[in-house]
C-alpha cells in the first residue's frame, strides 16, 4: 500500500482548509448573508479604505415633444467610506499533517471549529452596528409580539423602505415567544404549518424571520434585547482577500485564498512549518469592514 507521508499530503492542505472553512462560514452567517454586500477579488490590507457608492434616487420627469431628456443628479447619492479595519484569525498547529490529511473526520472538526469562530466574530460585528441606529419599537424587557412586529413594518413604510426584501433577524428568547403569541396561533395552525414542525418561523408581515443566537443583549434593569428589522441597504459588509507576500517574501509558505462571489466571503489559509513546535502551523484568516448605508432603513426592535 502507498504510504501518504507529510511530504506528499502538505501540498494539498491550503486549498483544501480554505473551500471546506468557507462551506462551514457560509452556513453559520445569518445577519451577513442578509445584508448589502461588496466583494472583490481584488486584494485588501488592513486599514484599506473603500469608497462605495450608492446612487439614491430618481424622480420621473414629463417628457415633452421636441424637447431632449431632463438630465438629473440622483437625491440622496453617496459615496460610503468603508475601512477594512476587521482583521480575524484562527490559529492552530498540526504536529502530524499526513494524518490530518487523510482523516476527514478530523479535518471537519478543526475546520468547522475555526470556521465558526470566524463567522460568529463577522455577525457580532454587523450586529454592533444596532447602537448607530435610531428607529426603536418594542420595550425592553418584554417579549416580542405581533404588535410590535407591526410598529417595526409601519416605521419602515414610513421611511419609504423597498417592501421586499426586508428581514427580521430575532434571540432564541423573541422566537420562542412568537411561537407562543395568541395573536399568531390561528396563521401558525393554518397559514404556516410547518413552523410548528421546524420550530421556524418563514414569513411575518412582511419580514422574512430568522434566529440568530448572536442577537446583542445588554444587561440592565431589565436586559435589553436588540432585534433588527431591516432592508438590506441598511448596512454593508465588504471583504476583500488579504494580499498574499510578494515572492521569496513566503518562503516555506503554501498559502489559499478562497472567495464566494454569491456570498461575498473571502478567507486565507496559511500553512507554515514552525520549528519551534515541530509541526504545521495552521492559520485561517478573514479581512472585512462593516458599516451602516442608510439607516432610515433599518429599526431596532427592542425585547
């Protein structure tokens, strides 16, 4: 039989961390898969500044016979700076390769560990950006309701947010609670069955509904729960791949970098040997910014 030694197995291990730590990132986003988002494959460096624009809008002119197109400047155009400033790693060593290489099991449990580090460090920072927000429903303390739901839809109709898409992203407490609402028990046994099955909610006055355990709670007297409703214009993730060492700079190096242009994810694997430790060391990595766009489009949803 072959033996699969470190030598032989090393080269293939970059490439395979970084599309297996993506597949992990991307199904452990919740807020970041909702919200608008720039990618490129263009490389990044921390402290990196973007500027993205965003058009504003339009109004319809008359048009009059003989008469050439009114030409206009968008109201409300901006140009959004936005600093790649958020630069997350995971680190670990692997004192024998050949093994981790041909051990899925084992790769899925270091993979899936590192990756969701990762995600949950993206998520709690997009969810941060709640404190620059200053449309409040709800009562802090008390548990979500329909009613509630309905003063987050009728702030949004209010501020002229587009009807579709918006989204409702709640704590594990506010879903249990509007599982339980009187006033939804007839739509969940009739309209949305399956919400009793799954213990999910799909679709509330508008909002598509999703549950995040990462959802900020502030302790007080009482704790405040901040929920989001939103559009995704409200807020804006961009990542960029980090710039990987010119040559000859990474020598001993075998590095991947993976990008998902569908969800706008980017992450690095660096593998090195470490002579200190006498194994790979290996890194996984994620480069990214964070900020609000238009914040009339987004409400917090105390609970």
């Amino acid at each position: 039989m072959a033996n699969i030694t470190s030598t032989v197995a090393a080269p293939f291990l970059p490439e395979i961390w970084a599309q297996r730590a993506l597949d992990v990132l991307r199904a452990n986003i919740v807020l970041a898969r909702l919200v608008a988002r720039d990618v490129d494959y263009e490389p990044g460096w921390v402290g990196k500044q973007l500027n993205i624009p965003y058009p504003g809008t339009f109004t319809a002119q008359d048009k009059d016979a003989d008469t050439a197109v009114t030409l206009q400047t968008p109201t409300g155009a901006v140009t959004k700076a936005v600093t790649l400033n958020k630069h997350k790693h995971v680190s670990f060593l692997v004192e024998d390769v050949a093994r981790l290489q041909t051990n899925v099991n084992l790769i899925d449990r270091y993979v899936a560990s590192a990756a969701i580090a990762l995600a949950e460090a993206i998520e709690k920072d997009l969810f941060a950006l709640y404190a620059s927000l200053s449309n409040t429903v709800g009562t802090a303390g008390d548990n979500l309701t329909s009613a509630v739901l309905r003063d987050a839809l009728r702030t949004l109709d209010e501020n002229k947010a587009p009807t579709q898409p918006r989204y409702l992203v709640i704590s594990p407490k506010d879903h249990v609670a509007l599982l339980n609402d009187t006033a939804l028990q007839n739509y969940f046994a009739f309209a949305d069955r399956n919400a009793i099955a799954n213990g999910a909610i799909a679709r509330l006055y508008g909002f598509d509904v999703f549950m995040s355990q990462l959802v900020p709670v502030v302790t007080g007297t009482p704790d405040t729960t901040y929920n989001l409703a939103f559009h995704p214009e409200a807020f804006i993730l961009a990542m960029r791949p980090m710039a990987e060492p010119p040559g000859g700079m990474a020598a001993g190096a075998q590095i991947a970098t993976v990008v998902d242009q569908e969800s706008g994810l980017a992450i690095q694997v660096v593998q090195s040997y470490s002579p200190q430790y006498l194994g790979v060391q290996v890194t996984l990595h994620v480069l990214y910014g964070v900020a609000v766009l238009r914040p009339e489009l987004a409400v917090q949803v105390l609970s």
